[in-house]
C-alpha cells in the first residue's frame, strides 16, 4: 500500500509537535532559571563582600590607619572576580586603592549600597558609603568601590547553554525516532480509514473494511463497518419516510386547496400581506374588492381598497401586528370598491413568521346585509320604544286622572255612606228602612266600583314597596275567612279556612289584600257549594289555594282573567258580577311581592287560585291584653272633617259602644288619657295619633285607620291592627270592629272587599 505524504506529515507532526514544544519548553526554562541564577550570585557575592569591608574601611579610615586600610584593600583584591578596589574621603579624593575601576562616573555621587554595570559591560561596580562608627547621618569618611570582571559568569552561562541545547537534542532525536516507529502501523490504519470514509461518503456501504485482530485501530475499524451497516438502514427507512411524507403532503395540499376554494365560494376572503403589498387574495376577496389579483398585487400599498375615513385605523392595527403589540386582532371597516362601491366588512388579522420578516394573513368577511339588518332593527326597537313610551305615558295618566278623581269622590262618598247607615238605623217607618236600604246598597256598590279603580291607579302609580317580615298564617287566614263568611252565608255557600301551623316570610298588609280578593273573587261566582281556603306544601315553599265548587273557567280564556275588565260571562257589564278587577288586583300585588301565582279550572266544576310564599321560621311573639266586653267597650273617634266626625261617631254609638271625639290634636291626646280600647282614626290625623301613641307607655289602644296616609316609599312606623278604605262601608267596619274586640260575628253584616281585618 502505498503511503499517502500528507498522512504520514501529518502524523509525524502529531508525534514530534508535544516532544518538540516540551524539549524546548524545558530547555528555555532550564536556561533562563541557570542564567538568572548566575547573574543572581554575582550580584549577591558582591554586595555581600562590600558589606563585610565597608565597616572595616570606614573604622580605618577614621583612626587615619593607611596600613590596616592597605591590607584591607589587598585581601578584598585577592577575592575572586574582584578587579579593583577604590576608597575616597567625604571629598571624593582617592585615598587608597588597587586595581583600576571601570568607567563608571563619578562614584562619590552614587547612593549607598548602589551597583551596576561599567560602561563597556565587563564588570559590575558596587559603591558603599563609609560613615563614622556611632553616627547614621553627619559622620560621612568617604565611600568604597568594589569591581567584579563577569568573564567567569559569561563562561559559565555559555555552559549551561552547551548542555542545554545538547539535552534537548538528545530529547527531539528519541522522540523522533520513537514517531518513526510507531507511524508505520497508524499510517496504514488510517489509509484504511480513510478509504472506508470515502467509499460512504459515495453511497457504497456495502464493502466492509478487514479488521486486524492485532491492529491498533481494530476497535474504529468494526464501528466503521457498523456504521456503514446502520447508514443503509437508515437510508432505505428514510427512502420509505419520504414516500410516505410525499403522499402525506399531496393529500393535504388537496385538502388546503379544497378548503381555500370552499371558503372562497361562502363568501370568507383570505389576503396575504407582506411589506404593506397583496401577494396572495382569492377568489372572495376578488368579488368583494372589484379587483382581479394581478390588480390587488399591482397597488402600492393594501390600505387602498379601505375607504380614506378606516385607513388610519387599518394602518395602526397593521403596524401593531408586526410590532408584536398586544392588540385588537377583530374590527369592522368599510371596503372601497374598484367601481367606488362599498361593502362593510369585518377584519380579522393573524401574524405568520416566514425567516427574516412577517407577513400578516388577513381574513375577510362581507357583513353588509348584517350591518343593513342591525340599521333596520335599531330603528324598529326605537319606534317600538317611542310607542312604548307613548302607551305608558298615557297610562300614567290615566292612573293620575284615576288617582286625583277617587280623591275628590271618596270625601262625599264617604259622608254619603255613613248618612245611609245612620239614616237605616234610624228610619221610623217601613217605607224609610226601604229607601235607606237601597240607597246603602247603591252607594255600596259604587264605594265598591271606586275602591276597585283606586286599588289599581294606587298599584300602578305609586312605588310600592313591601315590607317582608315572618309571619303565621293562621290568623292571617281566619281573619280573612271571617271577613268573607258572612258573604259567603247570604249565598248559602260553606266557607272553611283549614288551619295550619306555617309562617310564611312576606308583606302582611298587601299579602292580606291578595288572598282577600281571591276569595271575595270565588264567593262572588260561585252559587252552590263552598269555598276553601288552605295551604299546601310544595318543595322549600307554600301555596296558598282557594278552592271554590263555582261556575269554572275554559282553559281558553284562563290565561287573560289576570287583566282588568275581563271577565268570561258578562257581556252586559252586570255590577252584580262584579267589574273584572279583582284579579288584575292580585296580579299586580303578587309582582310587587315577587309570589308567583297559579291557577287551574274546569267549567262546572269550580276553579283553584293558589300564590306560591316562601317558607319562614316561627318568631316569638308578643300577646296583646284582652279587650273589654262590647257593652263596656270605650271608642275614640278622630277626624278633623266635622261631617266625617259626626257621622262615624254616630254610627259607632248606634252600635252600642261609648264614643268619645276628638277634632284636634290637642283634644285627641287628653281623650287618649283615658284609656280607650279602641281608636278609629282618620288618615288626616293618623300620624299625630302616631306620634302620640309612640310616647305613651303600653299597653296601647288599637288602632284602626281610615284612608291611607302612608306617602310613596314611607313605612309608618306604628302597628296597624286593621284598616278601612274610604268610603267606609259600615257591615265592614263593624266586622272588623268585632273581630279586634273579640266579640260574636252574628250580628254582623258581611265584609266582602279587599280590605279585611288584620290578624
């Protein structure tokens, strides 16, 4: 096998560089060591033999001894090295000496303990200065000069460069012949290599190299022929992948086009922005700008198919994507068209990193007709909003027209009734109690009629604020079913209120009102049969239910009897059938309270009406002393109306009760000195009876009022225990009067409204 120069030069060089740099590394360290020795002996020999003779000399020189300075001088001259010896006076003259010192200036003015060169090389010149024995400063004798010839340290450092380079000869000469020796088997080793590499570097792994068992490359040369074994593995695993890769590849390219041309024909644009130009648009984006592609690549900048008003938006957004900002990636602008044309379309932005700048992918979508759609339905949401309020504005007034015309009718309403009553108690004659009679059922009927619209121009108007608290609802329920017995009993009807032991969490007064129209509602349609009224558990909650075994309701027209005015069988408005109120009432109270309601009928059969309550605990509560009997029973009647004064006063006292009246403030707290058991107080005076009662120590009067005097939004702060709208009805309020004082119902009339006693 022929040897290849620039292997074997190359492993030759391999050998020989670590032993060259070695052997020469040594051999200047080993020089520069010796020589700086040499040089560092001389100059130690030498200020040490000036420091031995300087004391001597100075001792000598001061006892003016020449022959002991004589002697001195001759034994330093006989050292070794030494060639001449001088000492001078403090003067700088010459006073003994041997030899002849080289041209080194003038040695008096050298520092003490000074050495250096002559000036042609051949020696170093040592100066002391003499001082006189005791004194360091002003006891100057003179100086000595000692010279020492370097001829015998030149001699001795050439020496030491003898054996140097001879040493490192001897050294490079061993390292090459040892390279020599060894290059002969790595060279062909490495030929071997060498051809195996490049046969794989060809693509040829298919011949293996021989391995020498004794080799001293054995071990490379089988990893060379794993590696070529393990190359065509790989090769023919990659040849496979590829293939795979390759069919992997078309089949998404298919699928990315079918994609782009899919969404190209529904309408969604994809553009390419790269440095502010179009490089890439399909077909969509072609339709919606007006422009071929060719065209859209041609402009000098893709902010121009925007309308001139959007560009600064576009262009900021544009920006801030490159930039990497964190920005809106979605926004709308308007497209100007090739034709002057525009769309609105909405723009969604995405950043690609392709190498050494970024394009930005731009998504196109055309809401025109959305945008048309918007426009059009913002304009029917405010006609519809203009009418809406139109249509509350004129409810509203119609509740105040309401609201101020129940006001000006209750006052003589009022009067009207309470003349009635008093006229039926005391008509003498038949004819009289007749006509007394009808005229207190005619003015029933219309204090009926009215309290009906005021309850709901008084819902309507005035902002209604429950006040929720525990309560039990058996006496709740027994005073309403007490109120509307009597009613129910002119009917022939059975009215039975189930007791229960339940305490619901709502407003009392208005919870009250609800369930009292409920059932004054089942009285009034049915005509045989009975009414009841309980409470059912449903899930965490209560229902209160009126059954009644009336006429019913088709399911037809279920869903509308909450509305005012309607009513399933009265086309000929009879009062007798009452005004289609009583339910929208309840409606409205039941949205106040937040209680949903229910409802189910079957016509003939009868109805169930039932308000869903939330569940409460029981509290404790305080028990109110027993009233007095009815033929002791004390009544104080406040009003500063003198008709409504005198003809409450008087139908209270036909009654049998002790009346006691107070037109003022003044006379009502010293008639509320004695103790009555009862107060009727009218809504003009009531917060003065407020006031008073509130500074009194109990056990208080009860309390009925007349009217309502609580404002919009005001909680009085004082107990009610019942309460009577104006007008009065007389039977009602002698109900109520008998329910609060605890005395047989027998006599009373029936209370068939919506205002009952309170429990």
């Amino acid at each position: 096998m022929r040897t290849d120069p620039s292997i074997r030069q190359h492993i030759l060089f391999v050998a020989l560089a670590p032993a060259v740099v070695v052997a020469l590394g040594l051999t200047l360290y080993f020089l520069v060591l010796r020589l700086g020795d040499a040089d560092a002996a001389l100059a130690g020999r030498g200020a040490a033999l000036l420091r031995q003779f300087a004391p001597a000399a100075a001792a000598a020189l001061q006892r003016e001894d020449a022959v002991e300075l004589e002697r001195l001088i001759q034994n330093l001259k006989n050292e070794a090295d030494v060639s001449a010896v001088a000492v001078t006076d403090d003067q700088g003259r010459p006073v003994a000496g041997a030899g002849r010192l080289g041209n080194g200036g003038d040695m008096a003015l050298r520092p003490d303990r000074w050495y250096g060169p002559t000036d042609d090389g051949t020696a170093l010149l040592f100066h002391a200065k003499l001082q006189r024995p005791g004194s360091s400063t002003d006891g100057l004798l003179g100086s000595a000069t000692l010279e020492i010839s370097l001829a015998g340290t030149q001699a001795a450092k050439r020496e030491i460069l003898t054996v140097a380079l001879l040493v490192g000869l001897a050294m490079l000469t061993a390292a090459g012949l040892l390279a020599l020796h060894l290059c002969g088997n790595i060279v062909a080793a490495a030929l071997v290599l060498k051809e195996a590499l490049t046969r794989i570097r060809r693509g040829d792994y298919d011949t293996p190299i021989p391995v020498h068992a004794e080799g001293t490359l054995g071990a490379a040369e089988a990893a060379i022929n794993e590696l070529a074994a393990d190359l065509k593995e790989r090769q023919r695993n990659a040849a496979v992948s590829i293939a795979d890769h390759e069919a992997e590849l078309a089949r998404q390219l298919r699928f990315a086009q079918g994609l782009l041309d899919a969404q190209a024909r529904s309408g969604i644009g994809l553009a390419i922005i790269e440095f502010g130009r179009v490089v890439f648009a399909n077909a969509a984006v072609e339709r919606m700008s007006g422009y071929s592609l060719e065209e859209l690549r041609d402009l000098p900048h893709f902010v121009q198919i925007a309308h001139p008003d959007d560009r600064e938006l576009i262009m900021r957004h544009h920006l801030g994507h490159l930039a990497g900002q964190d920005i809106e990636d979605r926004y709308d602008f308007m497209l100007l068209r090739r034709d002057g044309g525009t769309h609105h379309i909405q723009l969604v932005q995405t950043s690609i990193a392709t190498g050494e700048h970024v394009q930005v992918l731009a998504i196109l979508l055309d809401i025109t007709e959305r945008k048309r759609a918007e426009s059009q339905l913002a304009e029917t949401h405010r006609q519809m909003l203009a009418r809406k309020e139109d249509a509350e504005r004129m409810s509203r007034g119609k509740s105040r027209f309401l609201a101020a015309a129940g006001h000006d009718l209750r006052q003589p309403l009022h009067a009207l009734m309470l003349f009635a009553a008093e006229l039926e108690t005391t008509a003498a004659t038949a004819d009289q109690k007749r006509l007394a009679a009808q005229i207190g059922t005619a003015t029933g009927a219309m204090g009926e009629i009215l309290d009906s619209l005021l309850e709901v121009s008084r819902l309507d108007t005035a902002n209604v604020t429950p006040h929720r608290a525990p309560l039990p609802l058996a006496p709740l329920l027994a005073g309403i079913a007490d109120a509307h017995r009597q009613s129910a009993s002119a009917k022939g009807l059975r009215l039975r209120c189930v007791p229960t032991r339940a305490w619901v969490d709502s407003d009392p007064h208005l919870l009250r009102r609800l369930v009292s129209n409920l059932v004054a509602n089942a009285v009034r349609y049915t005509s045989r049969g009975g009414i009841v009224l309980g409470v059912r558990r449903t899930g965490g909650r209560l229902r209160i239910e009126v059954w009644d075994s009336g006429i019913g309701i088709p399911a037809e027209h279920l869903s509308q009897v909450f509305q005012e005015f309607y009513q399933v069988d009265n086309g000929e408005r009879d009062a007798g059938k009452g005004l289609g109120l009583g339910l929208s009432i309840v409606d409205r109270i039941a949205a106040i309270l937040g209680h949903p309601l229910h409802a189910r009928s079957r016509p003939g059969q009868g109805s169930v009406f039932g308000v869903t309550v939330p569940r409460a605990k029981p509290v404790a509560m305080a028990t109110a002393p027993l009233p007095a009997a009815a033929s002791a029973a004390t009544v104080l009647v406040v009003s500063e109306t003198a008709p409504v004064l005198e003809s409450l006063g008087n139908l209270v006292q036909n009654w049998g009760y002790r009346v006691q009246r107070a037109d003022s403030e003044r006379l009502m707290r010293v008639r509320l000195g004695a103790a009555p058991d009862l107060v009727i107080c009218d809504e003009c005076c009531f917060l003065a009876l407020q006031d008073a009662l509130a500074k009194r120590p109990p056990p208080r009067p009860q309390v009925v009022l007349v009217g309502d005097p609580q404002p919009a939004g005001q909680r009085l702060k004082l107990f009610i225990d019942g309460r009577i709208a104006k007008p009065v009805r007389p039977a009602r309020l002698r109900a109520l009067l008998h329910h609060l004082l605890e005395e047989p119902t027998a006599e009373a009339g029936g209370a068939d409204g919506p205002d009952g006693p309170a429990a």
